[in-house]
C-alpha cells in the first residue's frame, strides 16, 4: 500500500540569494494574479479559475527566470486560497521591508529532480543536507521556503509504502494545561513550558533590539515543542490502532487569559501529528 509524505530538507546557506531573487519574482507572479483577480470580480463580477489565470500568465516564467511550471503553481496556490478563506483578494507578498513576506519558490511534479547528489530546478543546482537518502525517492509537488531566520528549506511530496500501526490498543486522550496529554491508561505528556522557560530571555533580547537574537529564541521554543510532541505522538500510534482526542477548541481559548499557555501546549499541532 503506498501513502505520499513530505520530506523537509535544508538547503545550504550559498544558495540563499538566488532563492530570494526567484522568490521575489513569485511575489511578483502572486501580486499580478491578486490585482487580476480583484479587477475580473470588480469589472465583471466574475471569479478567475486557476484555468483562466494560466491564459494571462504563460510564457512569463521566461521573462522572471522562474520555471513555468512555478508560475502555474502560483495561480494553482492562490485559487485555493481564495476559496478557502472565502475572500475577493488576498494579502499582497512583499519582497522588502520590515513586513516582508518568506521567502516561498513552489515547483510542480516533475520540475525537480535529484542528480549527483544534488536538487536540480530550474536548470540551478541546490546543495542540500541529505539525511534521507533522496536519491531513493521520486519528487512529486514541493517548494522552497524560506524561515524567519534566513535558512532555506527543501519541502517535497514523495511516495512511501505506508506502514500501518501494529499496536491493537485503544487509547482516549484529554488536553490540559498543566498536563499537556493525559491519556486513559495512565500516560501522560506533561506540561514543557516551552515558551515561559525562555520569555524572559526573549524579553531581554526584545528590548536590545537583537532582532536575530529574538528570531533564534522563537525557533528554540518552536523546536522544542516539535520535538516533545514527535516524540509522544510517534510512541502513541506505535502502540495503539484506536485514538480519540478530546474537542478542545484551541482557536477559541487562544483569544482568553490562557493564551500563552494555551499557545505554549501545541494541542493543535499534537492533533495533526497523530492524524498523519
């Protein structure tokens, strides 16, 4: 049986400034596709398919120096987006400015390839830190993205025989605050204050004005959280077929006093964990 899985990759850091020239010429793309949009609706009262938006964007690729079908995936992207959030136009992306957009180059099956050791796209080489052995898989959709702190990332969709779960036990699971997880058989994943350990550290950093300093705490604190939920949830479904989760609505608590905490427990991203 196969199952499909994304394989996060990072790109050295060398590559960075010719993904950020590719990844301005996307913003570009996506702007002229939010304006286009917006027009038709305005002038027409008619919403533009991802059909219609490649009509008026073939053959720019050429022109950007991206590769076609990126610019395809661009108004592939943006449709799905307007759909899901139900608006008439969507935020603009930035190429500069304290409000700039990360960075983001998305690629379609097909367009990227693994070739002596290397990610080739585009007709560019990308050195990459392999530690999945990629010369085992065939690339499907992925893109490159950019984090907070610079560093670039391979993000692709690869084909996997899916593995099921061997453990047969039936486990349900309430979320809490000072006890993350606590499950019906006794486990539990206790509270990490990921965030509360280092506030005052990043408070410290904040009033420096350390922006690289504030960016490097925020993805410790994120990192951490991964890896306490990973560990959890990988442990869980090994032993368990069955696995129900109490309805916390963790959007909903996020807006009250208990934000931080609320935030800091990760209940949302445990969720999706154990469902893929």
């Amino acid at each position: 049986m196969k199952a499909t899985k994304t394989l996060k990759i990072r790109v050295r850091d060398k590559h960075a400034a010719q993904l950020r020239e590719a990844s301005r010429a996307v913003n570009f793309v996506w702007n002229y596709v939010n304006e286009l949009s917006s027009r038709s609706i305005r002038e027409r009262g008619r919403f533009l398919s991802a059909f219609d938006i490649h009509k008026y964007t073939n053959g720019a690729g050429k022109d950007l120096g991206l590769h076609s079908q990126s610019v395809q995936a661009v108004a592939d992207e943006y449709v799905t987006r307007r759909k899901q959030f139900k608006k008439r136009q969507l935020r603009w992306r930035r190429s500069g400015g304290a409000r700039r957009s990360l960075g983001w180059v998305p690629l379609k099956a097909g367009a990227a390839v693994w070739k002596n050791g290397q990610v080739v796209f585009n007709k560019q080489h990308f050195k990459v830190w392999d530690s999945y052995g990629l010369a085992g898989f065939k690339f499907r959709s992925g893109s490159f993205n950019e984090d907070s702190r610079g560093r670039w990332y391979f993000n692709v969709v690869v084909e996997v025989d899916r593995q099921l779960s061997p453990g047969q036990d039936a486990v349900g699971i309430d979320l809490g605050l000072k006890t993350t997880a606590t499950c019906s058989d006794g486990d539990r994943l206790e509270s990490g204050r990921f965030y509360r350990d280092l506030e005052r550290a990043l408070g410290t950093a904040q009033r420096a004005g350390k922006k690289a300093r504030v960016r490097a705490i925020h993805a410790k604190v994120a990192n951490r959280r991964k890896d306490a939920l990973h560990k959890f949830s990988n442990a869980l479904v090994a032993r368990c077929g069955v696995i129900v989760v109490g309805d916390v609505n963790s959007l909903k608590l996020a807006k009250t006093r208990m934000a931080k905490s609320v935030l800091d427990a990760g209940w949302g991203q445990l969720k999706t964990m154990l469902e893929y």
